[in-house]
C-alpha cells in the first residue's frame, strides 16, 4: 500500500512538470498612418505656439491609440 501510494505520488510529480501552459503571443504589425508634421513655432505669441502643439500632440496620440487599440481614427474626429 506504501508503496504504491509513493509510486502515485512520484508520477504525479514527474508528469506535472508537462503541463501545458498557454501564453499570448503578440505579432507585430506595421501601422499604416503617416506621421503628422510637426507644427512650425513661428508666431510671437505664445498662446498660438502652444496651442498648435497641443493639436499636434492630440493627433499623435489618437494615431497612436489606433496603432494599438484598433479604433478608427475617424472616430475620434468626431467627437
């Protein structure tokens, strides 16, 4: 009987080291949207500087977004 419980036990261990496990695996992918040009920082206030940065950073970020997630730029646009 001791045995054949040390035997099970024994197996038991040796065989759990086989045990699938299942990770996701990610593809790149090359996203398609041209990079936005950077605005020029020509005017003497600063408001319109700033401002034509924020609008720029807004567009990377929702281009990015939709290299990651996969929403439709267009979308966005309409908000």
């Amino acid at each position: 009987m001791l045995k054949t419980t040390f035997l099970s036990l024994t197996a038991l261990l040796a065989l759990s080291g086989c045990y699938r496990v299942y990770k996701p695996v990610y593809i790149p992918t090359k996203c398609e949207i041209e990079m936005p040009k950077r605005p020029e920082l020509a005017h003497t206030e600063i408001d319109k500087n700033l401002e034509a940065l924020l609008v720029y950073t807004e567009t990377l970020e929702k281009d990015l977004e939709f290299c990651i997630k996969g929403t439709s730029p267009s979308a966005n646009k309409k908000k």
